[in-house]
C-alpha cells in the first residue's frame, strides 16, 4: 500500500482532503449559541439616564490628560527657618522744604516732580552732599537715588558767585552703565534745572551719531551724562572735551558699571579728570556692595561717608541668636550681605518640573493679565535666545493667533495681552530704547527680557516681576525684583524653580530674604478658565465670546 501512494519522485505520500461533515456544522453552531447566550447574561442592560444627568454630562468639559503631567519628579517640600527680613520703608515725612535749597528748587521738586516728602535715602544722602563730602550710598534699587544725588548738585551748581556759562564746559561727570539709565536721569535732571535754565544738561551714549555729539560738546553741556565707553571715545577722539572745571563725579550703578565690564574705561575717566584737576565731590551710588564697588570707592573716593539704608534697619531689629551667629561665622560665603526689600512687595517661589515649566508660565500670564486684567509684568530669561523663542511661542499661544478660525476671539486675546521683547545685545541701540518707551508708556504689557532690564531702569506700574530663571547670585535676585514695588508702590515677584533648585530658598534665606511659596496646581487650574485649551465633548457648541 505504500509503494502506491509513493509519487514516482521519491517525495513523501500527499494527503487526501476529507470534506465537513454536516456534524461538523451542527457543532460549531451549538457553540455559537452558547457563547453568544453566556456573553448576553454577563453585560448587563444599560442604565438609562435622567435628563438632569444628561444635562450635567453635557455641561463638564472633556478634558484629556497630556503625558507633560505624568512622571514628574516630586516636589520636594521647602525647608527654610523663618528669618527677619530687612525691609526698607522708602518715604519718611520729613519735607524738602526743611533742606536749605533754592525756594524754587523746592517748587519744582513739588510742582513738576510731584513729590513732597523724602525718601530714607533722600533723607540722609541730602544733607551729606550739601555739606560737600564724598559718598559711598548704598540702597536698594527704586529708592529715590537719582534725586539723591541730582537736587544737591543743582543746589550747588546753581548758587555758584560766577553764574555758569555753557561755554565753560561740564561742571558735573555722571556715569551711568546704559542707554536708557543715561536717558531717564537726563529727564531727571532737565526737570530739576527748569527754574535755572543757564545751566545745560547733556547726554552721550552709544547708539548716536558721534558727530552730532560733538557738535553739542563744542556748543558746552555743564552737566553731561554718558556711558563709560562713549565717553572713553570722545576723551580719545575728541579735542574740545575737557574737564578743567569739573567739580562733581558721580558714578550711578556703580556695580552694574563693573558687571559690564567697565572698569578700564572708568580708570580712563579718573586719569583724565584727575590730570587737570584733582579736588572735586565724588559720589558712587549701588545696590550692592560688591569687591569691585569697594575697590572702586577706594581710588574714587576721598574719606566718604558711607550710608546704607539695610544697615541702619539691621541695627533696629531683634539681636540674632547665639545658634544664628555661629551658623553666620561658620558660613563658608565670603560676603554674607544682607539686603534690604522694598516693604509693600510680596516675594513668592514656585516649584515646578522642568516638562511643566512652559505650560504653567502660560497659566500664570493668563491667571494675571487677562483674567484678573490691569497688570504689568516682566519676566526675566538667562539668554537672548530663550527670550526670543518664549517671545514667538507665548506671542502665537497666548495673543490670539491659535484662533484663526474664530476672528471675533482673536482681537479680544491680542487686545488683553501685549507681548514685548528686550535681550541682553541691544542694551546700546534704538530699537532697545523705543521697546523701552512702549513698554513705559503702556498700562498694561508683558515684557520678556534678559538681565539688561534689571538694573537702574525706572518702570512705572509694573505689578509682577518673574524669575523664569534664577538668577546667579542674591545680588541679581534683588536687582530684578527692584523693578517693582518702587517709590512706595504694591509689587509681586516670583521665582520660578526646578525640584533640584529647592536649596535656593535657603540660600535666600541667608541673606535675610523671606519667600512663601506658591503650588504649581492652583496656577495649572487657570488654563481651565480659556475654552482654547478645553476639548468638548462631542456634540457641545463652543461659545466665542470673550472672557
């Protein structure tokens, strides 16, 4: 039988194809059923729900869950021991009429600069000054230092036996580390010299043509402002520049001077003045109190009387503690300054992971400049480059430009929130300086900027300052939140962390700088408040109308 079913190739026997059986089909059927039967029993029938339910169904937004919020990190919770924080109440009730200045001095002060009593560092900076001593003033930024040192110079300059000709050339120097600081104290001192309109104001700074600039120096400024390096250029290049009549150097964000790196051309400046006359009024002005400053102060100043707002509060608070002072005097910083704050401003941190920093950013902008409305915010960035990628994406997200397909929405958005941009490499240009008027004169506005920003620069009505980074040093920290809360005004700030940064608060806390915390979940919720960043459930109308 074998041999039969062999094919002549030797290839093994094919099978035969057996056809169902009628069985077959009758079996695979009954099992049809009884699977059929047993999956019938198990679901149960449908639950039917009221109209009440329905309607409450239909009214919850769907919301689906991105992979940003899942495997985070944990936050970890901030360990810091409550410390007495400095702060610097800015106006005290004692009056410029109470100084002995010009009666309309006094009446420009009241009438043209609105102001009417003095600031702490007004009221001991002042006094020094008219008694011709030089001076080290150390106060935190937005205190009123401009007119601390600007009113005893045009008392001075003003009461001179030989009144002041503008041919005669400057009488005063004031350095100033930018462009828009040189501009804002021109403005300060052109309103404080409207009753004594002999005495000419000038400023030179990069940016302008230097031939005009020249022009105006032949013509004579009596007080001229300038950046350290333009003034370098003109010392070098320009021949009708002189200083044989120079009586005051004042140096103005003299720690900012040096930060941008102008300490050979500020030694170029002494040199000069110093080579044609020697004695004069020096006065250095910061915020902080770094090396550079006191070496500064060593070869600019002559027996200075230093004044610092932050230590005459330090000596009125309690006495540290025993621990404290040991835990200072073993502390490995080289300088364990402590800084004064402004006193109606409220410092918070927040911590959030790094996959959530973008998206709770956007939350805090909306929960602070559209819904609660009329706030002015700048958030500062480490880099020019973070500055212009957060600048076209929250300018794309956040302004309207997500609903083309709903024009009507687009203005409203585009309308409550106006994004504008400052880096680090414009300091000396004129788009910077025209960003920086925009920026001034607007109500409302958010500004995203790099560390040029944080530094001398008057900004009115800014409520919210935001560290998207944080900063190098508590120094910085104080610089950027000086930005807000100035001259007696409310201001916030946030600093915004990573869960590795936490031991930045304590850090903080060392230098007497108290923060409470702010949970990133309560600013996520905001995003719930905008139906742009809602899914619906199918079948719900969106509305568009404005929030």
């Amino acid at each position: 039988l074998k041999r039969k079913l062999q094919s002549p190739h030797g290839n093994p026997p094919l099978k035969r194809k057996r056809k169902p059986s009628i069985n077959t089909f009758k079996k695979s059927a009954a099992e049809a059923d009884v699977k059929k039967g047993s999956s019938s029993q198990k679901s149960p029938p449908k639950k039917q729900l009221t109209d009440k339910q329905n309607e409450s169904q239909r009214s919850k937004p769907f919301i689906k869950t991105s992979s940003l919020f899942r495997n985070n990190p944990d936050i970890p919770e901030i360990s810091r021991k409550a410390v007495q924080q400095i702060q610097e109440s800015v106006f005290t009730t004692d009056s410029f009429s109470q100084l002995d200045l010009h009666p309309h001095l006094i009446a420009t002060i009241n009438t043209v600069l609105k102001i009417s009593s003095m600031t702490s560092v007004q009221k001991q900076t002042i006094p020094v000054l008219l008694q011709g001593r030089d001076a080290l003033v150390r106060s935190q930024t937005g205190s009123g230092k401009t007119l601390a040192y600007g009113i005893p110079l045009v008392q001075s300059l003003q009461g001179m036996e030989s009144k002041i000709k503008r041919s005669d050339g400057p009488y005063a120097l004031i350095l100033v580390p930018t462009r828009e600081l040189a501009l804002q104290s021109f403005e300060t001192v052109q309103k404080l010299l409207k009753p004594f309109s002999w005495i000419v104001p000038g400023v030179l700074m990069g940016g302008e043509k230097r031939k005009s600039e020249k022009a105006r120096l032949r013509k004579g400024i009596n007080i001229l402002i300038s950046t350290p390096g333009r003034l370098v250029d003109h010392i070098k290049s320009t021949e009708c520049i002189h200083f044989r009549r120079t009586q005051w150097l004042v140096i103005d964000e003299a720690d900012r001077i040096l930060d941008l790196g102008f300490e050979k051309d500020v030694a170029v400046i002494l040199n000069a003045l110093n080579a044609v006359r020697e004695t004069r009024q020096n006065v250095l002005l910061s915020a902080t109190l770094t090396e550079g400053v006191t070496r500064l102060a060593d070869i600019s100043l002559n027996d200075p009387i230093s004044i610092s707002i932050a230590d005459e509060i330090q000596k009125t608070l309690k006495p540290a503690s025993q621990a404290e002072r040991q835990a200072s005097s073993s502390s490995n910083c080289m300088d364990q300054e402590n800084f004064a704050v402004p006193e109606k401003l409220k410092q918070y941190v927040m911590m959030v992971p790094s996959k959530l920093r973008l998206v709770t950013l956007a939350a805090f902008i909306l929960e602070k400049c559209k819904f609660e409305k009329h706030h002015k915010m700048i958030i500062f960035f480490s880099s020019c480059e973070q500055v212009e990628f957060h600048y076209e994406l929250l300018l794309k997200v956040l302004s309207g430009e997500l609903e083309s397909e709903q024009p009507e929405r687009s203005s409203v958005s585009s309308s409550c929130l106006q994004f504008l941009r400052l880096d680090l490499n414009v300091h000396l240009s004129p788009h910077a300086y025209k960003v920086f008027q925009e920026f001034l004169k607007s109500k409302t506005g958010i500004l995203l900027c790099t560390d040029v920003a944080a530094r001398g620069l008057d900004l009115p009505q800014v409520t919210w300052i935001v560290q998207y980074n944080a900063p190098a040093s508590p120094a910085e920290y104080i610089h950027r939140i000086g930005r807000t809360a100035r001259i007696g005004c409310h201001g916030s700030s946030l600093l915004v962390l990573a869960p590795s940064e936490a031991e930045y608060v304590s850090l903080l806390a060392s230098h007497k700088i108290n923060v409470s915390e702010i949970k990133m979940e309560k600013v996520l919720s905001s995003l719930l408040k905008d139906s742009r960043f809602q899914l619906h459930r199918p079948g719900r109308k969106v509305s568009c109308s404005a929030d």
